[in-house]
C-alpha cells in the first residue's frame, strides 16, 4: 500500500528566523540557503508576513516586498510560498481598515504569495470574514486557522476540544471562503491527546479532500509527540524547520521528523535525508556569524505556565537584553498566569501574546494592575474583538480607567473603518508631507509601521542585526560611544553625557538616587522638587513639555517606547518642569530620574 503523502510546509525563513533571532536576519545572508532548500527538493515555504513583516523595517533597513520579490525567483513559479496573516490585523499589531485589509491583499499577492494563512488570536470568526473574502479576491489560496494551546494549570473555561469545535463550525457555517484548515498552536502547549481528538473532529467535520493541517513550535517539549498524534488523527499537512533554526523555541527539526516517521505509513514531503543535510549545512554556514540566543533552542517546562509563543519569546528577551532587565525574564513569565486567566483566553499568539506579555511585565516592573498595556487594555475592553470568555469585571474596569476607554461590543472591522487615522486618505497625505514618493507599497508600509515604516522610507530606518563578530568588537573596544549614560557611583544613580573631543556640552544637575531592588516609584519629592523617574528601561521618543512649561496632575511630559510599548511620562501633581534631563532618542534605564517639577 502506497503511503500517504503528508505535505511539509519550510518555516525556516519565517517563523524559524522568527523564533530564534527575533526575525532579525539579513537577507542576502541567507538567500545561499533557500537555493540549498529548493535543490533539496522543498516547494512549499512560508517566507514571510507575521512579525517578519515589520521586523525588516524596524531592525534591518529592508524592504520586505524587495526581499519576497527575491526569495519567489530563487524558487521559482511553481513553489507554494506562504505567509502569515492576522485576520483584520494583517501584519499589523492593531487593526485594520477594509481599505488596508484589501491593500494586504493586493501587495502580497503582487509579490509572489501563493497562499495566506490566515488566523484570529481571539478565535472571533467575525475577524476573518472580511480578509478571508479579500484573500480569495485577489487569487490566494486562504488557509484560516483555528488557533490553540493549553491553559495554564488551574485554569478552565476554553481551549478545549469542544471549544475548537464550536469554532470550526462557526467558520464553516458563516460561508467564509477557504482553500485548506490549519490548527495552529504558536506556544506549542497543546497536549499530544488534546491534538489527537481535535484533528479526529475536525476531520468529521469538514468536507471530505480539504487539506488539513496542524502547526505547532517545540518551545514546551511535546511538538514531535503532537505531530506524530496529529499524523495519526489524519492530519495533511505539518510545519517543520531546519537546523539551526529548528527545535527549542522554533518547529521540529525536518530531520527529526524524518526519523520519527521511520517505517510507518507516511511519505513527509518525498524529502531525502542526505539532501536535507546539504541543505542544513548551507543555512548553518550562512548563519554562523548570528548570535544565537541561549532560551532560543531550549525547551522549557515552565512554558504551559505562561504559555508563551516561541515566535514572541527571542523577540522579548532580545528586547529584555537591549534594554538591561534580561534578569527580570522568569518573574514576566511566571506572571503571565494570572494575565492570561483575567484577559479572557484569547489564544497566545500575536498580537495577543505580546499583549500577555506587555501586561505581565508591567506587573512585575511597577506592580500587580498600576499601569495597563494599551494592547491589553484595549482587548479586555472589546476593540479587537470578543475574547473567548468574559475578562475579569474588575480588569476591564481598571483598563477603562487608565485608558479612558469604553467597554464595547462593536466589530473590530467597524470601529477600524470609522477611525479616520486608519484610512488609505490618511497615510498618502503622511506620504505627501515627509515627501515620499506615492505607490501602493508604501502606502501599506507606513500604515503597518507607523513612524518606523516612514523612518525606513525616508532613508533614516535602524539597524539592528546582533552578529558575533560585531559583538566582539564591540566588547573589545574600550572606548565608550557618544551619547546618555547612567551610572553608578558608591550605590547612588546619575545621568552622565559622553561626547568625543572639545565639545560643549549642556549640563543639567540631576541628583543621585539609591539604587532600589523593588519597583521604583514614580516620582520622588526633593526639597521643593519633585524627581520623575522612568518606571521602565527604554528609548525616549517624544518629549512634550519644555522647562518652565505649566502642567496640570495627569498631562504628558513624555512618552518613553520600551517593548513595543509606549509608555507616557506623566505629572504626578501639577507644578511648573523645573528641567527635562534626557533628549529624544536617548536610552533610558528604570528609575532614573527624566524630568523634575518644581
């Protein structure tokens, strides 16, 4: 008896880079590699979408049309290139209007996409009318997903097989157009049983021939386990990566798959070992001189705890890293218990998991519920849709208040149509006042990235791509660079200026604080002075009032962008801004003091 063809999907240069550098992989490093894959004989890739759309723009100075443009005519015509797409958030992190939902659309298909996986975090069918329609528009292929994981222990109430199948019937029931299903588990949480009995169901329940797949990461331990469950429940399809982008936060190995199946009833794609292994060779030579994080091919037991995606996890800690409070890592996510129960379940995915993430580390940073993550805040409150179950009354109430926003239970769609910010008209007069050329593509890039996307457009994008050999030299050299520091001297903090040569600089007094283990507070009276502080490490990116400048209790003085985040310096009291004691752009660590009020 012939054995079942099961269809392997290379998440290597998406998700894989993704989940191990954080997205952060140049691509001219490692186009050698995608030729090495397709003599390899693979023909169906992800290459794109999901986070790695902005990560180009924010950390790497390209252009991701530029780079799907190359990756489709290395493949050629015929390979089955996939991205990844975030129902009415595309590959944004908030939500998106008709206009740039159909624009999605529209440019990916352009630029060489075959099929979009297609997927809600809150598992709200509503949000996948709409794209689902406008992906088969164009002439994709849509693959919509029902997305998935464990809860933490002691937690009840969705992300169950019941659940999954009140949701499958729904999408099947609402006439959404689609091409292939995928259950799709980003923290890799989902028990091996749990896959099992959904795959059973799902394949009760859809059409006899539609192409089933199931996605899941390493990061918990269990994936080979669930794909192996899932391949026996009937399953079509499976993701898998290759070395050294493979296992721990990332997808199975395609090796290991391949011994895993050994003399069972499956044919993985027709992949041969020994061409695999030229192919992996290839990508560990093209990326030997990227830093490889350490939680990035680890497997971790607390993760059902959190549960935290593999694809969000490198992203953070690298950010954690940039940003000095790598240390705090293990109090985020034992924290994120507690935010996952009382957000209401939505699937921890982004922009979801970010979500979790943001939250969880603003307890730990400044205190259990003190300051709300404006992405969670708006999810508990209803603007990115019905969450799984209702979030706890007294969060939302919270939220509310720090945010001034109302609960509603209006569409995501809706309210991102009626928000002006968010239509095309918008971003083309944002291109026309920074003078830059009007197309398509760059209508869709300043829309999804904001002031980063226009800083790419205009020449000025950051970049940041952590490669070993930089780093040693950049810790061989004793030199310190140009710019803010913080240091400390007998236990007391100050904020120090380094510039090289004659220079003058402008020097504000700023006193020395202790240095504090618990969370700092705010502000700090001084005399007649009233220190602001930084409750997080970040990057100043706005300053709103000057020195001598009125402000009342409450009004901004600046807004700091740490994890994603932005995070508003505000008045504790009202009072005169005796000095502002930081420029834009500087970097910023938590509890030094940015501003004073007289």
């Amino acid at each position: 008896m012939a054995k079942k063809f099961i269809d392997i999907m290379d998440t290597t240069f998406r998700d894989g880079f993704q989940s191990v550098f954080g997205g952060r992989v140049l691509m001219n490093d490692f186009f050698p590699a995608v030729e090495a894959a397709k003599t390899a004989g693979i023909t169906h890739f992800e290459f794109g979408g999901g986070a790695r759309f902005q990560s180009l723009y924010f950390y790497l100075r390209e252009d991701a049309f530029e780079m799907m443009d190359k990756f489709r005519k290395i493949v050629g015509p015929d390979a089955n290139l996939q991205t990844l797409a975030r129902g009415v958030n595309t590959v944004m992190l908030d939500t998106g209007s008709k206009e740039l939902i159909d624009l999605h659309a529209k440019m990916f298909k352009k630029h060489g996409t075959t099929t979009i996986r297609n997927f809600d975090a809150l598992n709200d069918v509503e949000n996948l009318k709409y794209s689902g329609e406008r992906i088969v528009h164009h002439g994709l292929k849509h693959e919509i997903v029902v997305t998935m994981m464990d809860l933490p222990p002691g937690c009840y109430g969705a992300h169950t097989v019941e659940f999954y199948e009140r949701t499958l019937r729904e999408i099947l029931d609402s006439g959404i157009p689609y091409n292939s299903i995928c259950f799709k588990d980003a923290s890799g949480t989902s028990n091996p049983q749990k896959v099992f009995e959904t795959i059973q169901m799902a394949r009760r329940l859809i059409p006899e021939g539609t192409h089933l797949r199931l996605h899941t990461h390493e990061t918990a331990g269990v994936s080979v386990a669930a794909y192996m469950a899932a391949l026996e429940a009937g399953v079509d399809g499976i993701d898998m990566a290759a070395s050294p982008v493979s296992g721990g936060t990332s997808q199975p190995d395609i090796l290991t798959m391949l011994h895993a199946t050994k003399g069972m009833d499956y044919d993985l794609g027709g992949l041969e070992i020994n061409k695999i292994l030229t192919y992996e060779k290839e990508l560990q030579n093209c990326l030997s001189d990227y830093f490889m994080p350490p939680e990035a091919t680890m497997v971790s037991p607390i993760i059902p705890f959190s549960p935290m995606p593999g694809g969000a996890l490198t992203a953070n800690t690298q950010m954690m890293r940039d940003n000095d409070i790598l240390d705090r890592f293990p109090e985020v996510i034992a924290a994120m218990t507690e935010v996952v129960e009382k957000g209401g379940y939505g699937t921890s995915v982004t922009p979801v998991s970010q979500f979790y993430f943001q939250q969880a580390l603003n307890n730990v940073m400044q205190g259990p519920w003190n300051a709300i993550a404006p992405g969670y805040g708006k999810m508990v409150l209803g603007y990115f849709g019905k969450t799984p179950v209702a979030p706890d009354p007294e969060v939302v109430r919270i939220a509310s208040e720090k945010l001034g926003l109302p609960p509603t239970t209006e569409k995501a769609l809706d309210l991102a149509n009626a928000d002006e910010s968010k239509s095309l008209a918008n971003w083309i007069n944002r291109l026309k006042e920074e003078n830059i050329e009007i197309t398509e593509e760059n209508i869709f890039i300043a829309a999804a990235c904001h002031d980063k996307g226009i800083a790419f457009l205009k020449g000025e994008g950051e970049l940041n791509v952590r490669k070993i050999s930089t780093m040693k030299k950049e810790e061989g050299s004793s030199k310190m660079g140009n710019g803010s520091y913080t240091v400390v001297v007998d236990g007391q903090k100050f904020s120090v200026q380094v510039a090289e040569g004659d220079v003058n600089i402008q020097v504000t007094e700023v006193n020395g604080e202790a240095t504090e283990t618990s969370a700092p507070k705010a502000a700090q009276s001084s005399g007649n002075s009233l220190d602001i502080k930084a409750l997080l490490p970040g990057n100043v990116w706005k300053i709103v009032a000057n020195p001598g400048q009125s402000v009342n209790e409450g009004d901004v003085i600046m807004i700091l962008e740490s994890m994603k985040m932005e995070i508003d310096i505000v008045a504790p009291k009202g009072g005169v801004i005796k000095s502002i004691n930081v420029a834009t752009n500087d970097k910023v660590v938590e509890g030094q003091v940015v501003a004073v009020l007289g």
